[in-house]
C-alpha cells in the first residue's frame, strides 16, 4: 500500500465515522491503570465497589497477556508497576489469588524485584492503605506553592497538567493518610528488598527533599503543639 492510498483510505474511514453534526465520538483508551486505581480510589474512598466489581475485573483481565504481565502501551514490554496496580485492583475486587491470572501476574511481579522497584506513584496508592511505608517515597513541602515564578523549582516552571498533579500530591505526602485495603499484599515483597522499601533513590543522608519535608512536617507539627498549649 502506496503512502497516498493510507492517507485516502484514513481520511474516509474517518468521514464515515463522522456524526452529521459536525463532531466525532469514540471510546478513550488507555492501559489497566486507570480502572485499577479507579477501584483504588473507591476503596480509598469508602464507596461500595459491587457496582463496578465485575465489569472492572473483566476488563483488566482482558488485557493481561500471556505472560501474566500487563502493559502500559499497546504491545509494550512487561511493565512493573501497571502489572501491580493490576493485580492489586484485583485482588480487592475478590479474584481468587490462587487463580491462573492472578498466579502468572505474581510471577511476573517477583521475577521484575517486586514493589521495591515499582514507580512511585504506585508506591503512593499502595503507602495510602499502609502497604508500603511513607519512608520510602520521595516528597517535597507543600510551602513549594508560595515560590513566586522567579525562584527556580517554582509551581509555575511545570507543565500545566504536572502542577494539577504535583499541587494535591504534595498535600498527600505531608499528611500521609492511610486507610485499610481489607487485604494484605506481603507477597509483592521480594525476600532480601525489605530495606530498600524504606530508602527513597538518590535521597542522599539528609534525605533530600523528603529529609527536608520531613523536618518542615515536625516544625509544622511542633508549631501547632506550641499554639495548644498557649490556648
């Protein structure tokens, strides 16, 4: 097939695809992780996940390959942290970790180093319901809003859609909130990582930013234990 027949046949696979007001309508794709942090998030949340049980399990299993593993892009590599994601969204909705998939998808998590190697917005989800220590994941202050544009590091030097994240994200960090998963994932621990769960990369001995949020949350902390007692 010649470039210009791809282009012609695109251009009216797409016409015909359009509705006669104007505008086109499809389904938005993307990997596994949004619908397992979406079951995530309810639980988190403390809504009921019957609604979504069967529909969110079918469709993370749908997209498990071979190997166990799931992806973050279409035919991509085994991915770590989206096959965790996967398998702890799961393992909530009820799926029997005994099962094949749920067995393929630990193989695949323990062969790859297990949580300690995840990325760390996964360590997030899983630090929100107690199953991976705060310790271990890089933070910064909050007080980082208050930079005005001309200090470097600034709210403002990021991309629109990273300070939509980055702004909620620091408040998480500086309370570390933690509520129950109501099950327990000792298994995505692999033997002989459990010190590196509570080391954050490049951290350095002060810790870095995560050393210096944590100083900033003890003089937060200290400051509002000062202004009780003077009450």
């Amino acid at each position: 097939m010649t470039g210009d027949t791809a282009l012609e046949r695109s251009v009216l696979w797409l016409l015909e695809r359009q509705s006669p007001e104007g505008w086109w309508v499809g389904e938005l794709e993307t990997n596994v992780t949004m619908t397992a942090e979406h079951v995530l998030l309810m639980r988190f949340l403390g809504i009921g996940l019957d609604p979504i049980c069967e529909g969110a399990a079918r469709h993370i299993l749908r997209s498990q390959r071979e190997d166990g593993s799931w992806a973050l892009y279409f035919d991509g590599p085994a991915d770590l942290s989206t096959t965790i994601e996967a398998y702890v969204a799961l393992k909530v909705l009820g799926v029997d970790p005994s099962s094949e998939p749920m067995a393929r998808a630990l193989g695949v998590i323990r062969q790859q180093g297990g949580v300690a190697r995840a990325r760390v917005f996964t360590k997030i989800w899983l630090a929100l319901f107690g199953e991976y220590p705060w310790e271990g994941i890089p933070s910064m202050p909050p007080e980082l809003v208050y930079l005005p544009p001309s200090v470097p590091l600034n709210l403002y030097d990021f991309a629109c859609w990273a300070r939509g994240t980055i702004a909620p994200l620091l408040i998480v960090l500086s309370r570390r909130p933690r509520r129950p998963l109501g099950v327990s994932l000792r298994e995505l621990i692999v033997p002989g990582t459990e010190r590196a769960l509570f080391r954050v990369p490049g951290g350095g001995r002060s810790g870095g930013w995560t050393g210096c949020s944590r100083r900033t949350s003890a003089c937060r902390g200290s400051r509002a234990g000062e202004g009780r007692a003077s009450s």
